[in-house]
C-alpha cells in the first residue's frame, strides 16, 4: 500500500475544545433558578412554623387583656407581670412626660401588697422601643437618682457626682482634665491646692494662717486680732497685753496703775531674758 494513501489523524479543533472549558450561561442561571425555589420553599416553612408557634405560644396583656403572641410580651423583673410592648411603651411614656422615676409596673401600683412594686429597669425600656428623646430623658432621671449634677465653678462645664460621695466630702474638684480647679461645697469658693485643708467658710482658718505667717496676736481677752507696727511690746486694745509672749498685763484704766503692772510683767517676761528692755 502506498504510504501516502495512509489515512491521516485529523487535526484537533481548537474552538470545540475550549468550548467545553466553559460552563454554558443557560445551565448557569438553571442553577441559580433551583437554588431560589429552594430558598424559598425553605422560607414558606418557616413562615407556617412560626404561625403555628404563634397561634399556640400567646399571653394575655395585664392592661389591655387582649392576647398576644409570644413575641410581643414585655416582662417585667421582680414581679414577673407580662404586657404587650403597646401598652407598656404607652405607660412608661406618660410617666417619662411627668418625669416620674422610678416607673413601677402598672398592676403592682394598682395591686395591695406587702412586697415593693417592681420597676421598669434599664434594659426593659430598651425593649420597648421608646423614642430617643424618651429614653434620653430616662438616662436623666435615673443618673439622677443615685447621682447629682454639679457645675464647675472655673471652667463651667458640669458633670455628675454620686451624691453619697459628694455628701462625705466638704471640697469638690473638677475631673476634667484640664481643668482640676477645687472648691467648697458650701461656700462656692474657689481653692488652691495649698488651702483646700486649711479653709473655713468664715475665713477663720486663713485668718490664722495668716497671722501665724505675719507673727500677728490675738487680744487674750477679746480675741481681736493686733499687728504691731513699732514701739514696744505693751499693747492695749480692750486689756493691756504682751505682744511678745502674749500674756495679760493688767485690766485697769489707772495710769498708775497700768504703769505698775507692766514693770513688773517686763521684769519677769521669760520672753525678754535675752532681749534689751524697750519697753
């Protein structure tokens, strides 16, 4: 046989080839169309299962005492009063408008018992689905209850203080940190780090802080403050007096007599032993 009469091996189809490396559009959204009837068959279950939950899981509102699903029932902590989230919401808004706080549970304050009526708490609010305004004012109140809103007397701003901690202390420091400036409770004035210890409302403690820093004397008698300027040590303002050692001299308003007196205190001064007689 002639070997160019051979059959040849016919030559590979490049377009056939790679036609079948790619994934045909039509099977594609066949898949895409089988995987939604899935889903939503799958959700129509789900539908009726929780219809059927429904139907079978309900609770009778203690206000309106309509029955409810399941789903919709607000319970109160401590009591274990059961609402729909309707009716509660409406409650605890009319007290928020009244600024009543704490909100108790409607059937315990209407109910006589020994026991305290419960509270709409904190997290039950946010259940309900109150406004932002109402739960705002909420907050408020119930920061308000265990804490006191207090205005810095150097920069202004406020800033709450547990009122059983601000009751304990007679100085309130600012906690913002640039500010820090300290204060009375009762006076309103402002202090220095140096006289948050040492202030009295009356200036009774600065003013001896004071004369303790001057050398100042107090009237042994009337207790009235005296500086002296110059001179001696012999100061009269109700009594006569040492201004040195502080001592009464004599109580009299004879010449004579205050003469007398304070020769004798000047001659037995402990204070003076050491110091020439100016008197």
């Amino acid at each position: 046989m002639d070997s160019s009469a051979k059959k040849s091996t016919p030559p590979t189809n490049n377009v056939e080839s790679s036609t079948k490396d790619h994934i045909d559009p039509v099977d594609d959204f066949a898949f895409a169309l089988a995987q939604q009837r899935l889903y939503d068959q799958e959700h129509e279950c789900l539908i009726m299962e929780r219809g059927r939950l429904s139907n079978t899981a309900t609770f009778k509102c203690e206000i309106c005492m309509d029955k409810h699903s399941q789903e919709d029932v607000a319970l109160v902590d401590g009591c274990g009063h059961r609402f729909c989230r309707d009716c509660i919401r409406a409650y605890a808004s009319s007290q928020l408008r009244e600024h009543s706080y704490p909100i108790f549970c409607p059937l315990c304050s209407v109910e006589k018992g020994e026991d305290e009526p419960s509270v709409l708490n904190n997290a039950l609010m946010q259940q309900i689905g109150l406004s932002e305004e109402e739960f705002a004012t909420f907050i408020e109140l119930e920061m308000a209850s265990f804490s006191i809103l207090v205005q810095c007397r150097s920069c202004n701003n406020s800033f709450f203080v547990v009122r059983e901690e601000l009751d304990m202390v007679d100085t309130v420091a600012c906690p913002l940190p640039r500010c820090g400036q300290s204060w009375c409770k009762i006076c309103s004035q402002i202090l220095d780090d140096s006289d948050a210890e040492a202030h009295s409302c009356d200036g009774t403690a600065e003013l001896r802080r004071l004369m303790s820093q001057q050398g100042w004397k107090y009237c042994p008698g009337c207790q009235t403050p005296a500086e002296k300027i110059d001179g001696c040590n012999h100061i009269k303002v109700n009594r006569h007096f040492c201004y040195r050692c502080g001592a009464i001299i004599v109580s009299s308003i004879a010449p004579r007599e205050i003469e007398r007196h304070v020769s004798l205190h000047y001659q037995t001064c402990k204070m003076f032993e050491d110091i020439p007689d100016d008197t």
